[in-house]
C-alpha cells in the first residue's frame, strides 16, 4: 500500500512538473525574440541604415530595412510558434551577415571599443546558436505549431 501511495505521488509530481515547466518554452521564446523585436525600428530609420553606412555595409539603405523585415517576421513567428522553424531560419539569415558586418572587433585598435565589440559578436554567435536549436526542435508547447500537429 505505501508503495503504490509512492509511486502514485511520484506521477503527480511527474504530471505537476511537466505542467508547469510547459510554459517555460514559450517564456524563452518571448525572452529570445525580444531582442530581435525591440531592434525593428531601428531598422526603419535613417539613423540605422546611416549607422549600418558608417561600419562599411553597402547599400544599407536598402539592407537595413530588409534585415529589420527579417528580425520582424522571424521574431514574430518564433514568438508565436507559427512556422517556428522557419522564423528560427530568417533571424539565422538575419544574424550572419549583422555579426560579421557589425562586431568586426578584430578590426578595432581602441581596446574598450573591441572588447565592447567582441562581447556583442558572442552575443550574435550564441543567438545564433539559439535559432539552430529551435530549427531542430521546433516552438514547443503552446504554439500554433503544436497545435497544427495535433489536428
């Protein structure tokens, strides 16, 4: 009797745990595409594409408003879970060509510069890294995706 007592709470807990750690997925995701989001209008300014200028991207009035269509679509759809995959994909094809273009530390002479640099092209290599996990794995729980794939 205690043993089945046992095993009956270790399920609850099992069932309690995974209940509660499934919003967890969605949380990261919000948590993921914030910065990506946040960056949109930016995108859409003179200032922007002036900056962009600036650090040597050619036709930056042009690429810059298309890196922010990027950082939109994929963000939102990775936020959302809606084609997630494929939204994981547009900020990858976003975030090459920024880390490469703009955190050139390797360039810079004034130390604090690069080290400021360098921080923002690892920061680029690990979201990069994040979008390679959800092109693999998905939106995860709560997301249109999922329910897509239950119907």
């Amino acid at each position: 009797m205690t043993t089945q007592s046992i095993h009956i709470h270790g399920m609850n807990d099992e069932t309690n745990t995974a209940s509660a750690t499934r919003f967890l997925v969605p949380l990261g995701r919000l948590l993921f595409v914030l910065i990506f989001l946040e960056s949109v209008p930016m995108h859409f300014s003179s200032a922007g594409a002036n900056y962009a200028a600036a650090q040597g991207v050619p036709f930056a009035s042009v690429l810059v408003p298309l890196s922010g269509l990027l950082a939109l679509v994929g963000g939102l759809s990775v936020l959302l879970g809606v084609y997630a995959r494929w939204g994981a994909l547009l900020l990858a094809i976003f975030l090459v060509p920024v880390t490469f273009a703009m955190h050139r530390f390797w360039m810079i002479a004034d130390p604090a510069q690069a080290m400021l640099q360098r921080i923002m092209f690892m920061k680029n290599i690990t979201m990069l890294g994040g979008t390679f996990l959800l092109m693999h794995f998905g939106a995860g729980p709560i997301s249109v995706d999922q329910t897509r794939a239950r119907v």
